[in-house]
C-alpha cells in the first residue's frame, strides 16, 4: 500500500491515463511500456527512493492485471419514487 501522498497522486496520475489510454484502443502489452516508461522517468528524477519505486511499480501493475479497471461502468436504472 502506498504511504507516500507523492506516490499516490502519480499512481492516480499513471492509472488515470492506463485507463484513457484502453479506451482508446491500446492494450496490456502497450500498458506495460507505458508503466515502465513512467517509472523510468521518476527514476531518473531521484524525487524517490528505489524501494518506493518499487511499490508505485507493483502497484500499477497489479492495477493493469485487474481486469475491473478497466470495463465500462454498467448504469443502474433510475427508478421512480412511489407516491
């Protein structure tokens, strides 16, 4: 679990776009690119550790193998109130 408020916006921020990015046609294979990519980049940054990094990885790879993140909300119907 990620403790860190930085590492959670930018595994919001990096969820966020795996999802954007599967709506628009790309898929796992292209997710794991863009998931190493990104932790690449904060890597080369050294705003964090190794071992955070490690965490936002295996995070955001546990994210992309859920299959629920990525299906599209089902609407509930409305229903009326009785009078």
């Amino acid at each position: 679990m990620l403790q860190d408020y930085r590492l959670i916006r930018n595994y919001q921020a990096m969820t966020d776009a795996m999802v954007d990015m599967w709506q628009r046609g790309y898929r796992s294979d292209d997710l794991r690119l863009i998931i190493d990519g990104y932790i690449l980049a904060l890597r080369t940054q050294s705003t964090f550790e190794p071992f955070e990094l490690r965490r936002l990885e295996d995070e955001a790879i546990r994210f992309l193998h859920d299959s629920a993140n990525f299906e599209p909300p089902v609407p509930q119907p409305e229903t009326l109130p009785r009078y």
